[in-house]
C-alpha cells in the first residue's frame, strides 16, 4: 500500500511537473522545424472565446498573441529552469516582468514570517504554473501540425 501512495506523491512533485514541462517543450521544439511558420498564427487552443478571461494562463498568453511568441516564451521559461534566472543587472531591463500585487495570505505569511506557508504556497503555485504551460507547449505543438498538415 506504501509504494502506491508514494508513486501518486511522486507524480505530483514539483519535480515531476517540470520534467513534464520540460519534455513537452523539448517535444515542441523537435516538432517545429520552422518556428518562422508560426508568426500571425493565432494561439486558438478550443477554449471558448467568449468565456471570463479569470484563467491566469492569459497572462502569460494574451488573447491577442501569435505561435510565435508563445513558442519563444516557452522555450525562454525552459532554459530559466534548466540553467537558472539571471540576477539583478545580469538580466535585462525589458525581461523583468511585473511583479503583481501581493495576495493577502502571502502577505500575512511574510508578516508572520511563517516560511512552511510562504513555501506551500509558492509549490502550489508553481506546480498550477507548470501544469498550464505544459498544456500549452503540448496544444502549440498540436496546432503546429495541423498547421503544417502532419498528423499522427
């Protein structure tokens, strides 16, 4: 019984979510031989366009975007995990993004100086982030073939 929980435990760690992330963009870059291809081709990934835009996947995805952008931001986020975030003045003005307003549970955890919720809160966070743009890189490289005529 113990091998099983941990085996789910496991497919649920952060390390896991990257490794999967990491291989849908490796999958992704294998499959896009001509990435130029992707310019003004919408991002249209079978979401209802007329639905609330409350998914944070829009920020890193605006509606508006091309293949193309999400195609060099996927692979950008790839290589900040595999070889780490420039720091400070090493990273250039334009890539730093904004920081957004910080929520009230984070906040309190940072006022209370409780790091076993600062640290809770960010995994979930970042395994939500992963996930997403896992299933970003995967849908990119759907539409890739589609676009190109190539199916499976």
């Amino acid at each position: 019984m113990m091998q099983i929980s941990d085996s789910y435990n496991q497919k649920n760690s952060l390390i896991n979510a990257m490794n999967r992330f990491i291989g849908a963009v490796n999958n992704m870059d294998q499959t896009v031989m001509v990435p130029s291809l992707l310019r003004d081709v919408p991002l249209d990934d079978g979401e209802d366009p007329k639905a609330p835009e409350t998914d944070t996947s829009r920020t890193f995805f605006p509606q508006d975007g091309d293949m193309y952008s999400s195609y060099v931001l996927l692979k950008s986020i790839r290589n900040d995990i595999e070889w780490g975030v420039l720091q400070g003045e090493e990273r250039p003005k334009e890539v730093v993004p904004e920081v957004p307003e910080v929520p009230e549970v984070l906040r309190a955890a940072v006022e209370e100086d409780d790091l076993e919720k600062q640290f809770h809160f960010h995994l979930t966070g970042l395994h939500t982030i992963l996930s997403k743009l896992t299933l970003k890189a995967n849908t990119l490289t759907n539409r890739y073939k589609e676009e190109i005529g190539c199916r499976n």
